[in-house]
C-alpha cells in the first residue's frame, strides 16, 4: 500500500514558524521592549494559557513544547534571532 504524502499548510513548519530576524529588525523590536535573563527550565507560558507576550530570544535557546497524551513533546528550538509568542500583539 502507498502511504499517503504528508501535507502541511504553508508556514506550519518550525523553521517557518519561527523565523530570524536581521540584526536590524533585532534592534528594531528591543526598542519595544527589554531584555531579561531566563532560567534554564523557567516556564515562559502555561499550558491552556493565552499568551500575552512576544520573545526575541538574543543569546542562548528557547525550546517550544507541545502537550500530546499528556507527554510533552519538543516541537521547536528558537535560537538567537528567533522570535515566538502571540503574534496577535504584532499584527494588532
């Protein structure tokens, strides 16, 4: 039997999800905000919680989970330049 392509929607990816920002736009959306130092493990947002905020992460990582059979599950890694959160606050 011939298994059937995966398809996905455009921008469903990580990669695309999550993209770099230039060094200029970097600097661009730091003029919004601040920066603050996370602990390894520190949760940014709970389960089931709208999130309110945007992060650019500037050095180090930032992993994305996602909750599936109640196991959590790595979906992404943000590195520098890469930025998550409710995209809501950017569009208005």
């Amino acid at each position: 039997m011939d298994s059937i392509p995966e398809t996905r929607l455009p921008g469903s990816s990580p990669d695309e999800m999550f993209p770099v920002l230039t060094a200029e736009k970097q600097a661009r959306v730091l003029t919004h905000g601040r920066i603050r130092k996370v602990t390894s493990g520190e949760i940014l947002v709970e389960l089931n919680q709208q999130p309110t905020k945007v992060f650019l992460v500037v050095e180090g990582k930032l992993e994305a989970l996602r909750v599936s059979d109640n196991r959590e599950e790595l979906f992404a890694i943000c590195g520098p330049g890469m930025f998550t959160g409710e995209l809501n606050l950017l569009s208005g």
